[in-house]
C-alpha cells in the first residue's frame, strides 16, 4: 500500500517534494491508514492504483494538503478516485490552490450558538409589576442584571408588554447608573452587546470557554485576516466576550487541529475524486493566488 509513502500512526510531514511514476494496489503514491500527513507545496504525478486511489488514499487518519499542492495525471480503475479515494479519515485542503485551479473553499470557525442573552431585555423607568421587589433582587444578579443594562429606554410603562415581559427595576435611574461599574459585572459590558460584538472573535476560538483565557484570546486574534481586525480583538482581550456553546456540526476538525482555524480550506467529502486536484478553472475565467478570491 502506498507506493511513495505508507503512514501508520506516526505524522508525515513533506514540503516542496515531487511523487512522480509510483504505483501501488492501494494509493498509488500515498496511503494512510492512522496518524496524521501533511503535503505542502507538493507535487503528486503520474501514479497509478490497481484497485483505489491513484494519488492518494485515506483509510483514517487526517490528511492535509495546502499551499498549491497538485495531484495530476494519476490513474485508477473507473469509480475508484484517479486522484483521491477516501474510505474513511479526513482529507482537507488549505488554499490557496495552485494557478489556474480552485476549490469551493471556506473559512475555518467555530459555529457557536446564537446571542440570546435578553432576560430582561424591556426593563423600563417606572416599576410594571407587583412582584418588583421579587424581580428587582434578581436583577441584582449579574447574570440577570447585565441585560438591564442598557435597555432601559422608556419612561413609563406599558401595561402590555410590561406585564407580559415581567418589566421590573424600581428605581431603574439608579440601576442604570450601576450599569457602567463593576457590581453589574465585568468591567460594565452586558452579555448581550459582548456576544454580539465578539461574534467575530469567538468564531476563531479554539475553547468552549464562556470567557477564554488570555492565551486563547490572544490566539484567536492574531487568525484574523487583517491587521486592523487583529488590532481591534487584541484590544479587548481584558474585557467579556461571552461566547456561546459551539454547535454539534462544524466545518471543520477545529477541534484536533486548532491551525486550521481562520484559514480558507475545503474539506473533501466521503467520495472519490476522479480529476485532477484542485480543479482545473475554466477557459477564459480569471484565476488569482489570493485565499480571498478562491
């Protein structure tokens, strides 16, 4: 199996290096059975597959390709991947591809949960309810009181939505007031405006951490893609993020392989891949080296 490289629980690292002629009745140049391999600016040529994968095949493990690694000209049976078989693992590819190819690449991020921190999202002025006092000694909690914060908008009540959204700060001018100190917790920033506004930041946040540490945080900003975004992040380092739980479906191994975050990448699906990869782009179409414009 394999006829270049055969990988079995060890890690296979190889940059700026040619496959070219092999052959082998499984992955024609590499196959990977567990572990990890890691081909950049790679070349894969004319390999052939008795049975399955002409260029590669993955039978676990992960495998990555990036940086205008190229399999081409590779051959197996019909239906059994020219270029890549994969059975099992994961084979991703990091842009940006090579000239005059591409990919259907996306950003590498966590998908976390919506902001829904809005438990007292219509607080008013004027006390609504009859049970206040009962409502006021919640709000003095932080996890309550930061969605007061900066809602208080109206002076007087009204009676529908008041009773309906359980409005209840008596003395809300006061409360207000609380709101920039630290009784109302860290450092005046409510849940809310702190999910929303490190939405961004979160999403490069290799932690299911409401509050990251500081080494995470710091991480996260330096994967944004421009300097003023990574700027704008490490500024905020010492204040709340509030980010949410991740989701069950990711894009991407985030989780086991935390560089892929913030980078342009395709994730190969569970099927062979005949062509040459990446794709040859179509006559006429204007290519670029850029990740942005893959």
């Amino acid at each position: 199996y394999g006829g270049a490289a055969h990988m079995i629980n060890t890690d296979f690292i190889v940059t700026d290096a040619t496959f070219s002629g092999c052959d082998a009745s499984l992955g024609g140049a590499v196959y990977v059975e567990s572990g990890s391999a890691s081909l950049a600016r790679s070349n894969i040529s004319n390999c052939f597959a008795t049975k399955s994968g002409g260029g590669l095949y993955s039978a676990g493990g992960s495998t990555s390709l990036s940086d205008g690694t190229l399999i081409s000209g590779c051959s197996a049976p019909e239906g059994q991947g020219s270029s890549i078989f994969l059975l099992a693992g994961e084979v991703t590819y990091s842009l940006p591809a090579p000239l005059g190819r591409w990919l259907p690449g996306a950003r590498c991020e966590v998908y976390r949960g919506a902001c829904t921190f809005d438990a007292c999202e219509h607080a008013t002025r004027e006390v609504c309810l009859e049970n206040a006092e009962e409502e006021k000694e919640k709000c003095a909690e932080p996890a309550y009181a930061k969605q007061v914060c900066r809602r208080i908008e109206e002076k007087e009540c009204d009676e529908d939505e008041g009773e309906a959204k359980r409005v209840c700060l008596e003395n809300a001018e006061e409360e207000e007031e609380k709101c920039d100190g630290a009784e109302y917790g860290e450092q005046g920033e409510c849940q809310q405006t702190a999910c929303l506004d490190h939405r961004d930041d979160c999403a490069l946040t290799d932690s299911d951490a409401v509050e990251p540490s500081s080494e995470e945080r710091n991480a996260a900003c330096g994967r944004h893609n421009s300097p003023e975004k990574q700027a704008a992040c490490i500024g905020t380092v010492n204040k709340p993020w509030h980010c949410r739980d991740p989701t069950n479906v990711q894009p991407c191994n985030w989780e086991d392989d935390s560089f892929l975050l913030g980078a342009s990448l395709y994730q190969l699906p569970l099927l062979p891949v005949e062509k040459d990869f990446p794709f040859a782009c179509a006559a006429g179409v204007l290519g670029s080296a850029d990740p942005e414009d893959q």
